[in-house]
C-alpha cells in the first residue's frame, strides 16, 4: 500500500497568472499547496488580505 502524500508548503497564489494591467486586487486568489510526492494542487479557497500581502513569492 502506498504512502500518502504529505503537505509541505501551503501559500497564496492567483488563480490565473495576472495581466500586465492588473493589480493584485484584480486577481482571483486561493492557495498553491505542495505535496511530499512532488505533486501540487490548487485550492480555491480564498486567503485573507493579509496572507496575499505577505506571501513570499511571486510579488506583482
């Protein structure tokens, strides 16, 4: 039997890469999740203001 895959990052992301004219508060937000088999997901689940300005990659 398999092991499960394990969370190990977990950030704010857009949904869709912006546009040259777009502004972070133009983006459609929730979060980029990383797993221990080197698979990803996206979660829409929108994170709050705070944790979009504080993210620590991918700044407009």
């Amino acid at each position: 039997m398999a092991e499960e895959a394990k969370l190990i990052s977990r950030e704010p992301w857009w949904a869709t890469p912006p546009s040259v004219y777009e502004s972070e508060d133009d983006l459609t937000w929730g979060y980029l999740e990383y797993y221990s088999d080197g698979s990803w997901h996206f979660d829409p689940t929108e994170p709050s203001e705070e944790e979009i300005r504080s993210r620590k990659s991918c700044r407009l």
